[in-house]
C-alpha cells in the first residue's frame, strides 16, 4: 500500500525520497498476500496508475522529474540519465537502457524475495516439525516417567511380599523347632513312665512264677507224703509224657557241657564267620579285577582313538597335545605291563585310574575341538550357499506341494467316481442303459442261440412229421398186406382141394409177396 | 490247572512236610495226615482239645499240635503211629510253641512271656530262658539250624542270646542298642543277624554272628518307622519297610542305603507295567435261571475276570488311614523276595487293592497289579519267579515276568481264597479258605472224596 504515493507528495522531493525509501522498505512486507496484492499492483500499474504517474510527470516538469529520476536512481546505484538534449526532449536510448536495468533489479528482487518466502516456508515446515516432534518427545517422557513410576510401585509390592513370606517362613521354622522339642520331652517322658510300668511288670511276673514254682513244690511234696500209688492230678505244674524217648536227628549220641565243648562252639562260630568273609572277599576281588580288566581295555581303546594317525586334525595346537598324549600313551602302555604284576598295590590302583581320568578328559576336548570345527565348516557352507540353497529348498517345496495337491485332486475324482458306480442312480433310464451295455454281448450270443435252437426245433418238428406219414404210410401197407396175406391163406385154403393146377398161376405173385412176407 | 477237591480244615491249620511227600490238616480235634499226590489219607489222629497250631519238624517224621487254652503240647510220629508225647504246662499257660530246627527239641513261650522252656524228645533234659521279649518276632533261628536267636529284655534294656541248637549252650549275650526291640532276623547265610526297633523310632541295627555290632542305619526321626524287613536269598540286600510308603534297600557290603522304592498315587514311569484286573459278568437268560442250573452250575455268579493293561500315567486308588487310631493302614507291611534274588514285592497298606512288583537288577518298577479287593496274601514260587496272590474271592491270580493270569477255582459253592502257600516243589499251590482247602497244579490228582 506504501507503493501509492500521492500527487502532494510530490514538491518535496527530497522528502519524498526518504518517505519512498521508507515506504518501498515497507512495501517489502512478509505477507504474502500482501506482496502478491502489491506485484499485481505492481504489475497492474502501468494501466491505472498511469493516470497517477501523469501526475508525476507533466510537461512542465520534465527537467524536475529527470533530475528527481537521477537521484533516485543513483541511489540505487544505476546510472543516471542525462538531459543533453535540446528543447528539453529525453532521447529514448539511455531511458530505455535505465528502464532496462530498473527492471533488472526489479526482477532481481523479485528472485531474492521468491527466494527468501521459499526459505521462510522451509523454516517455517521445520519449525513446526520441530515443535510436533517435542510434543512428541514430551508426552513420551510422560509416558516412561508414569511406567517408571508403576514399575516402582511393583517391585516395592513384591519386596514387601517377600518380607511378610521370610517372616513366615521364621515363624514356620520356630514353630517346628518348638514342636520338636515338645515331642523330645514328651518322648523322654512316655519313656520314663514306659520304664516304671515294665518294673512294675517284671516285678509281677516274678512274683506269679515265684507263686506257681512256690505251688509246684508243695504239691510235689504232698505227693511225696501221700501214696506212691495215688495218682495226683499234678495239672499244677508242667511236665512231659513221652512214651519212649526218640533218638537224636543225627544218629549220635549227646555230649557232655563241658569247656572243651565251649571251646569247640566258639571255634565253630569263627569258622563259619570267617568262611563267609573269605568268600565275600574272592567275590570281590574276582569283581575287581574284571573291572581292572575293563578299565586297561578302555584306556588302551583311547590311547588308540586319540593317536595322530588320524588326518583329520588340522589345528596346530591340537597337533601339540596329541604328541603329548601319544608319548605319554607310550610310556603308559610300558606301564601297563608293570601294573598288572603289582596289581593290589595302592600306588598302581592310583596310578590306573588318574591315566584314565586324563585320558578321557583328553577325549572329551578331542570332540569338543571336533565339534567345533564341524560346526564352523557347516557355517560357512551355509553361508555361501544360503540364499542359493533356501531358493532351491523353497522351489523344491513348491514343487512337491503342487504335486501333492494333484495328487489329492486326482484320488479325490477317482473317490467320487468310485462312489457314484456303487450307489444306487438316481435315474431309472440312466441305469436301464448302463446295464443293458454290460449284458449286450450275452444278449447277442443269447439271440444267436435263440435263432439256431429254432431253427433245429423246426427241423426236428419236419422230421418228426416225415416219419410220422412215414408210419402212417407204413400202417397202411401192412394192413394192405394182411389183406393180401389173409386173401392169400384163404384161396391157399380153398385150394387144398383137388382144383389145385387151375388157380396156380393166379396165385403166382401173392406167393412170391408171401414167401417174401414169410421170411423174416 | 487242575484242581482238586475240597478238604476240611480249621484255623487255617494246613501244612506241607518239608521233604514235600505229606499234607497235614487240623480239623477240630483231628489231625488229618494225606500223602500230598494221591491225596489219600495216611495217618489219623486225634488230639485232646481243637488244636490252635500245628508244625512238622524238620525231618518230616513228627507233628507238633499246641492246644494253648489247656496249656498241652501233643507230639505225632509218622513212622510209629502208636508213639504219643504229651507236654503239660500245666497253670503256668501256653503262649507259643514251636520246633527247634533238629527236629528234637520243643520251645514253649508260657503266659506273660515268663520263660521259654526247652523240652528234648530225646532226653529227660529241660532247659529254662528266662525274660523272653514279647515281641512281634522274638525268636530266629538261622537257615542251617545251627544257631538260635533270642530277645530278652531285663531291667528296661533290650539283650540279645545266641544260643547253640546243638545243646543249647549259650554262644553270645549282648545288650542291644533298640529302644524297644521289635524283631530280629538272621540273613541266609547265617552271619548276620538284622535287629530292628519298634515303630516309635527308625532304627535297624545289623550284628555278626558273634556279637559285634556291624552297622546302623537310621533313615528319619520322629515319624512312624520300621513296618517290615526281608532279608534277600542270597544275603546281598537287606529290604526295610517302613510307615512313610517307601522301601530302602540296604546292601551287604557297606550296610548303607543303595536305593529307595516309592509309592506314588501317580505311576508316571514308563518302563513299568500296571495291569488292572476288570471283572465282566456273565450274560444270563431269564429262561436259564432253572433250580437245576443254580445249583450245579455255579459260573452263574461267579464273574470272570481279566487283566488289563492301563496306560501310564496311572492312578494308584488310595484309601486314607484314620490319623486318630493306632496301627494306621498306612506303610509298606509285606516284603517278599523272590526264589532268584531278581524280583521283590510289596504291599502299601494304604493302597491295599496294590500290588507293586521291583525288579532288582534295574532297581526300578517292573509292574503293579491292580485288583478289585484288597490284597489278602501274596507268595512267591520257591523255584521260579512265580507270584501267587488272592484277594478273599474266589480267584488266585498269579503273575510273572511273562504277563499275569487271574485263575478261577470252580469249585462247587464258592470257594473264598482267604491265604495260600506253594509246594516246596513250586509245582502246585494249596489255597485255604475259611474252612476248606483246595490244591491246584499241573499234576495235582482230582479224586473223588474218600
């Protein structure tokens, strides 16, 4: 808006400058809208302020303005424009050449002004990043101070537990303690009172034997006094009825107690301790020495595992313990030989089973080392190969899967097909066809037969007729030939006469049919 | 499996002779004496009152038959039938009885435990021990019959005798370091004889033959102990039950524990078998319940039965025992090795229907046999490694490394297995019920009843 200066404005130059300079500054604002407004402004200018730069320059004050141009335009640091003409009339050249450069700078700062809205539009998309960002960060660390807070919270639950559970738990262990020594002295005690009740007891028993043994005697002595015959019921006392005393199991005769006997007992005794101790030490010593055994087979089976003629170790510090192991293999099989003759000896029992001892740890480090390697070895070929491998895999998979899919699809037709021949059809006419074309053949063969066993029943039936005329014929004829037979005899009869030669001849034919009849 | 017919007897009186060739039954007031193949009476005697033990001596050629309420001790001959020995106590009372192991000497307990009195059969000599211990088992003798060994309690201490079978001469007397004993035993090979407390206090203590002290072991204090104890055949382990379900075996060259056994309610090893017996009943027509068939045919109410084998994780059935009463049903109170060394049996008593079978050369759970009654008696074969056990019906169930079988007996009426015991031979098995005994076996003859 400071771009609009009025026409009053314009007696004063100098002033006019400054204010300019101020107003232009202004012009220069942030706003956008505003710088916009005022390049359209700008731009529009020429057209409507045309009759306000009229204003500024009129006939009159060519020389004025020219000279107020100069200024002006010295300021900015362009060169000026010179009035060398005459009558006062500007030549176009220098003007245009400062209109030129006019908008040069114009354009210039234009270019700085787009430049510097860009940046503030940069700035100001920075700022407000910068600002969401905190906002961000903030309520983030609102967020881990409050679980901060909770976590604290717990553990400080969970301490106390645990001191209310420990206090428990004391609690717990001195109640045991006080019940434990409740019971000792309870046990104490019982015991006591125990040991004066079985006084008393013993002292019970003592005195009903002492009583029975007391009524024994008496009655022993009673029957002393009364009757040898008397029979007493002794039911009293204890006694034995044996009708013939029975010999020893073995056959002989008892012994007397006498110390030899003790002494034999005793040494008896000894004798049966001491066997059976001697067979439970041949039992364990013939253990012993199979294990022995067992222990030497072993070591010399890691001795020979852990030799270097194996290639496959490649490491140089492996190589340094094997020659160790294998010299001290050496010395240890020069040993063994020794060990076997001083084999109950405490220091070759040690000595055994120490070689055993480092030549399994031996072992164990051998496969550790082993394991190791293999798994490095593996490693690396995995990952040289890894993605080719996995792609191979997976194509591999993908392959079989599709197969198997075919496969499933295929089984699950036949399935269905299977399932649809058994059960019964649906449709009448469909299954009329289908059985018809599995018994066509039959049918033809069938129709075939049909045709030839008619065809033999109409022959048989023509037969049948042939020979029935033929019987009927033959019925005929010989009722004919009785006839002739029965006509025969009877002339033959009527001719026993003398009238024999006249009725020969007429007889001639019948007698040759006759003769022919007669002879079967 | 043939079985033979049914005998009577009482008390569950009912004994094979050591050599295997008789079989005596007490019924009443008789002793019944059969040859054990042809189940044809031998030998008929009768005694004074109804007898309430009965034993062979070691020889087979005599029975011994203890009448307690009268006090009388009756002596049978095999060889002389007409022989007869009568042995009074007379008031001083009878307790116990029993042979001594050379077949000629009888040991009577009288009442209270005052003394035990050593009759010969061979001589007019008696012996007196004083203070026997009344006990659960007071009185060992070792398997050679050599050595005799007896608890005697004098003055609130615990004294152990070892007498001499030979002529009773005292061999070794030695305080015994129990609170209270309550048993001892010999081990097989007559050299050690295990001593253990009674069940107030874990304690078991192991002496040589001449008296010293080898080892004692003592698992826990305070808690309920020792229930029962086996010796195994061959000496090498010492099996120790006890209140808390779990056995210990000790070993015989150290005398410490090698391993423990539990009962777990839950059986999750895997490597054990638990076979569960499941009974399935006949299917019955109504048009078949004629008198006829109720009477003859008796599997009408007998239910078969068979094994099954469960899947693991298997559940044990546990019956609590009161807490408030004395003797809980709770612990392990029946050991038996078997003939070979190679397989032990135990019954909890809290798991009674359980029967649970280790084998010794793994020292872990072999198999566990699951009735449907409570376990009433179980018997190992003296030859094979055979198990027999009843249940109080009328089945016997036998099992073995190869499976397990459940035999009915089809006798006549129902035959209820109360107990059972093998034939020295380990060829037939003899099963008493409350009042009969039946014999089964591969060459057991089925007679008709004389």
């Amino acid at each position: 808006m400071g771009d609009w200066w009025t026409p009053t404005m314009m007696p004063d130059p100098s002033l006019d400058t400054k204010e300019l300079s101020s107003i232009s500054g202004i012009s220069m604002s942030p706003s956008r809208q505003n710088l916009h407004h005022s390049l359209h402004s700008t731009m529009a200018l020429p057209k409507t302020s045309y009759s306000v730069l009229s204003a500024f320059c009129t006939e009159e004050n060519i020389s004025q303005c020219i000279a107020y141009i100069n200024q002006e335009v010295c300021s900015l640091g362009l060169t000026g424009v010179s009035l060398e003409s005459k009558s006062g009339s500007l030549s176009a050249v220098p003007v245009l050449n400062l209109l030129y450069e006019v908008l040069q700078l114009q354009r210039r700062a234009q270019r700085a002004l787009h430049e510097l809205e860009t940046q503030q539009l940069k700035n100001g998309s920075d700022l407000e990043h910068l600002q969401h960002s905190n906002c961000r960060l903030k309520d983030q660390l609102e967020h881990t101070r409050r679980d901060n807070s909770g976590l604290h919270e717990g553990e400080r639950q969970l301490q106390l537990k645990i001191k209310t559970l420990q206090n428990w738990l004391k609690s717990e262990k001195e109640e045991v303690q006080k019940l434990q020594s409740i019971i000792s002295s309870r046990a104490t005690q019982y015991n006591h009172d125990t040991k004066r009740k079985e006084r008393e007891c013993t002292k019970l028993k003592e005195r009903l034997n002492q009583l029975l043994m007391d009524k024994r005697d008496k009655k022993l002595c009673e029957s002393f006094q009364m009757s040898y015959f008397c029979i007493l019921c002794l039911h009293l006392c204890s006694a034995i009825e044996i009708s013939n005393h029975v010999g020893r199991s073995d056959g002989k005769r008892g012994l007397w107690k006498t110390g030899k006997m003790e002494a034999r007992h005793e040494g008896e005794m000894y004798r049966a301790l001491l066997s059976d101790y001697e067979t439970r030490q041949r039992s364990l010593m013939m253990e012993n020495s199979e294990l022995k055994k067992v222990l030497q087979h072993m070591k010399k089976d890691m001795i020979t595992i852990l030799s270097p003629k194996k290639p496959c170790i490649k490491t140089e510090p492996a190589n340094d313990s094997l020659e160790q192991a294998v010299s001290e293999g050496e010395e240890e099989i020069g040993d063994s030989s020794r060990e076997t003759l001083e084999q109950s000896c405490e220091q070759a029992r040690e000595q055994l089973t120490n070689s055993i001892r480092l030549q399994w740890r031996k072992l164990k480090s051998h496969m550790e080392r082993l394991d190791s390697q293999a798994s490095l070895v593996a490693c690396q070929e995995r990952e040289g190969e890894e993605m080719m491998s996995r792609k191979e895999h997976e194509e591999e998979m993908q392959r079989m899967r599709m197969e198997l899919q075919q496969c499933k699809e295929f089984i699950h037709m036949q399935q269905q097909l299977l399932q649809q021949q058994l059960s019964s059809p649906c449709d009448e006419e469909t299954a009329a066809l289908l059985n018809d074309c599995y018994t066509l053949e039959e049918k033809e063969r069938l129709k075939e037969e049909w045709r030839l066993f008619n065809e033999q029943k109409r022959n048989f039936e023509q037969e049948r007729k042939n020979f029935t005329e033929a019987a009927i014929r033959l019925g005929h004829e010989r009722k004919a030939f009785e006839e002739d037979r029965a006509a025969w005899l009877k002339t033959q009869f009527l001719n026993m006469t003398p009238f024999v030669d006249r009725k020969r001849p007429a007889l001639s034919e019948p007698h040759s049919a006759l003769s022919v009849g007669e002879c079967p | 499996m043939n079985f033979s017919e049914v005998f009577k007897q009482s008390n569950q009186l009912c004994k094979v002779s050591p050599d295997g060739k008789y079989l005596a039954t007490c019924v009443q007031y008789r002793l019944v004496v059969r040859d054990f193949n042809s189940l044809q009476i031998v030998h008929l005697y009768t005694c004074l009152d109804p007898v309430m033990h009965m034993e062979w001596s070691s020889d087979s050629l005599f029975i011994l038959c203890a009448m307690y309420k009268r006090g009388l001790v009756q002596v049978w001959s095999l060889e002389q039938p007409d022989w007869h020995c009568k042995i009074d106590e007379g008031s001083i009372g009878l307790v116990s009885s029993r042979w001594s192991p050379d077949g000629r000497h009888i040991l009577n307990t009288t009442e209270f435990n005052l003394r035990v009195t050593v009759w010969s059969l061979c001589t007019k000599a008696v012996s007196y021990i004083k203070y026997p211990k009344a006990c659960q088992k007071g009185v060992d003798f070792t398997a050679d019959g050599r050595y005799m060994a007896l608890a005697e309690r004098r003055e609130c201490k615990d004294y152990i005798s070892v007498f001499v079978c030979d002529d009773w001469h005292l061999l070794r007397h030695f305080e015994s370091e129990t609170q209270d004993l309550a048993g001892l035993e010999w081990s097989p090979n007559c050299c050690v004889l295990a001593v253990w407390d009674n069940c107030l206090e874990y304690k078991i203590l192991l002496y040589s033959l001449d008296g010293r002290l080898l080892s004692s072991y003592s698992a826990y204090e305070w808690s309920l102990g020792i229930k029962s104890v086996a010796w195994s055949p061959s000496s090498q382990f010492l099996a120790v039950g006890s209140y808390d379900e779990k056995v210990r075996i000790l070993n015989h060259i150290t005398w410490k524990k090698i391993t423990e056994f539990e009962h777990p309610a839950t059986i999750i090893n895997t490597k054990a078998v638990v076979f569960k017996e499941v009974e399935k009943r006949p299917v019955v027509g109504s048009e078949d319940l004629s008198i006829h068939q109720l009477t003859v045919d008796n599997s009408l109410f007998s239910t078969q039965s068979k094994y099954e084998i469960t899947q693991l994780p298997a559940q044990v059935p546990v019956i609590k025992p009161d807490p408030d009463r004395a003797n809980p049903k709770i612990g392990i109170s029946a050991l038996a090795f078997s003939a070979d060394n190679r397989f032990l049996a135990t019954k909890n008593d809290n798991m009674p229907q359980s029967l649970w079978v280790w084998d010794m050369q793994r020292l872990s759970l072999l198999a566990v046999l699951e009735q449907t009654a409570p376990v009433r008696c179980f018997v190992w074969d003296p030859r094979r490694p055979r198990l027999a056990l009843c249940t109080g019906n009328t089945k016997v169930y036998l099992w073995s490394p190869a499976g397990c079988v459940s035999v009915n007996v089809p006798v006549e009426g129902s035959f209820q297995v109360q107990s059972l015991f093998w034939h020295c031979s380990g060829s037939s098995l003899v099963l008493l019920s409350k009042e009969h005994i039946c014999l089964c076996g591969a060459s057991v003859a089925s007679f008709c009843l004389q």
